[in-house]
C-alpha cells in the first residue's frame, strides 16, 4: 500500500495508526549541506512498545530524536537510539522502529519532498 499526500491537505491527509500521535505542523522547506530544498518536517510521538512497520520512502528522510529511546531496524540491520540521536534513512532503504522502555519516543522526522510518499511492506 502506498500512502501519497499533499502536506498542505491537512483535511485528506491519512488517519495516524493506534498509538501514534501527528502534530499537522509542516514546514514547506528543509535545509541541506547543497541549500534550501522541498519538503517538510513532521513532529510525532510514539506510545511505549508503538511503532510503524516495514515502509520506504522515495526520498530522503532524516529522523531527530528528542525524547524516549526506540529500535530501529533499516535495511535489515537493528540498532537502539534515543535523545540526542539523528538518523539518516536514504532513498528506498526498508525501515520501521518502536519505541522502547516506558515512555514515548518523540522525534522530528524531516521528509526531503514536497509531497509525503510512503509504501508500507
């Protein structure tokens, strides 16, 4: 299934899944090292033992954590994360996560694209 809105749609964008928490707050532009660059920046938190499945997405997207500490699992490799951490997941690379331990993990995960794309696996 793939998941392809506008972030500008707040009205049609998809529903959050149980436990997840989106805060409709987009930034239509995101910095990179090359300069100013479509996209939008997507503040969520997770319930403790929540977290999306196997998913891709067609750009770029960098995860920052603030809060909370959660298992990553990207292109088949599993590692643990918490506050302070940011995470780099390219173009294409299958990842999921869920938070750990008793408190939610909350992050701001940047999409690299003027639209959010996501096929869920």
């Amino acid at each position: 299934m793939q998941i392809d809105f506008d972030p500008e749609d707040h009205q049609n964008a998809p529903r959050a899944p149980a436990g997840f928490a989106v805060r409709r707050k987009f930034v239509p532009v995101c910095w990179s090292g090359a300069g100013w660059h479509p996209g939008f920046s997507v503040p969520v938190s997770w319930k403790a033992r929540i977290g999306p499945g196997p998913h891709r997405h067609p750009y770029d997207e960098i995860q920052f954590i603030r809060e909370g500490r959660g298992i990553w699992t990207v292109d088949g490799k599993t590692f643990e994360g918490g506050a302070g951490d940011i995470f780099v997941i390219k173009a294409g690379e299958v990842h999921s996560f869920k938070a750990i331990g008793d408190t939610p993990l909350v992050q701001l995960d940047v999409h690299l694209s003027p639209k959010f794309i996501q096929e869920n696996l």
